[in-house]
C-alpha cells in the first residue's frame, strides 16, 4: 500500500539522506531531495508529492521561504520547515507563509512522525475534506488516507474495489486486502466522488470501473459476488449503459 509521498528540500546531504532513511523506515514514500528552490521546482513539475520539508536556509538565490511562498501559489499542499534557525527574526518571516509546522535541528524519528501526522490533520481540517471524527479516516483529491497502526497510508481512489458496511465500521477491499474503517458507509458514500463510486445495496458501495459482471441479483468484482439491492438495480443498469456507451 503507498503511504504519503513527501519531497525534502535540504543542502545538506548528510542530513537530506538520513531524514530521508528515517521517513522510510517509518514507511514513507520520499520521490526527490532537492538541495535548492530551483531544483525542487522542477523536481515537483516531474512528482506528485502530498507534503514538503523545507529546510530554511538553502543554496541559490532563494530561501526555503521563497519557495514555501511559491508552493503556496501553485500548489495545495502543506510544508513543514527544518531548520537550525529560532531566531525571532527567522521565525517571525517564517510564520508569514503560515508553516504546517517547524521543526528544529537536530531532531529525532518522533519529531518528524509527529509533525507529519499533525501537518496532514490540519491540512484536511483547513481544505474541509475530513470524514468522520480525529481519529478517522480522510479524502484528499483523488485518494483516501486510512489508519494503520502508527500511520497514515494512501489508497487511490483506482485501486479500491468495494467497501462494504459492517455496523459503525467500514470494511474497504483493494487487491485482495481488507481494511476496517472508522467511519459508518453513509458518511464515505456522501464524500466519495459520485462518477466513480455507486451503491448497488445497503451494504455496499462499488467503484464501477472494478465491475467485472452482472446479473439480475448479483455484480461480480474479480471473484466477489456481491448482492443488488431492489431499489438500486435500475439505478446502476443506468450507470452500467453510460459506462459501455449503450
């Protein structure tokens, strides 16, 4: 399962590479480190990242500042600073860009979990895109993050086949894995994107391009033989003629 994606920009190598070999062994995902503004521009034309580490002071004409104001106008993702600096000058520049938070070097394994998870909490609470309670699961663009122990992972709307009720609970099923959500059907059918997902019973929810079959009573995704509820069979008949141009 993919986990957040988070670029670093830092001019420090040694540093760079070990807060990268810390993030993966938490389980992160880390597609570039960049040592200037310029290169992780280009770096995020070529990466889809979901969060960024910025240390402050970088090579190049431009600060981490500069690019954090850049990321803010072309991109909707949060950032984080890394940084030696806590002078009230630093910081007072820093908090203009409104940071997801700031971090002081040296830092440790913890540090950097905890200021993940906290930075993508506020991000969904500010974009409105939270499901359910805290301790939930969330929708951002096109995936959703679920609850995994100790992390945060990724699942991409594409890679979802089913999910199904069970009580206050959610079972989500992908590539023959099932997960246990936190939040009740009702409330994942009112977020998720309505041309891609369809109640076909009132305890199930497919994503339409999973269908592999359908009768009368039942729809087959992959070997999975879920029921059609009565009141939803019209309805997806409907959706199943868009899809194949009928």
């Amino acid at each position: 399962m993919k986990t957040l994606d988070i670029g670093i920009v830092e001019d420090e190598m040694i540093i760079a590479e070990d807060m990268k070999d810390i993030l993966i062994r938490m389980g992160y995902a880390v597609p570039f480190i960049a040592v200037s503004s310029e290169e992780a521009r280009m770096e995020m034309k070529k990466n889809d990242v979901d969060l960024l580490l910025i240390d402050i002071r970088i090579k190049g004409a431009e600060s981490g500042i500069d690019l954090a104001l850049f990321v803010q106008q072309q991109y909707d993702i949060p950032f984080i600073y890394i940084t030696s600096n806590a002078d009230r000058a630093t910081v007072e520049e820093a908090k203009k860009t409104y940071p997801y938070g700031y971090i002081l070097k040296p830092f440790d394994d913890r540090d950097l979990f905890s200021a993940i998870e906290i930075a993508m909490s506020n991000f969904q609470q500010r974009k409105g895109d939270r499901v359910g309670d805290t301790d939930g699961e969330f929708i951002i663009k096109d995936c959703l993050f679920i609850r995994d122990k100790h992390y945060m992972l990724k699942v991409k709307f594409e890679e979802i086949e089913y999910l199904q009720a069970d009580g206050n609970y959610t079972l989500l099923f992908k590539n023959k894995q099932k997960h246990t959500l936190r939040n009740t059907l009702k409330e994942f059918e009112a977020r998720l994107p309505r041309d891609q997902f369809i109640r076909i019973h009132k305890s199930y929810i497919i994503r339409l391009d999973a269908l592999t079959g359908i009768n009368s009573q039942h729809v087959l995704i992959g070997t999975h033989e879920l029921p059609i509820g009565r009141t939803y069979h019209e309805w997806l008949l409907s959706k199943v003629n868009k899809m194949t141009g009928d």
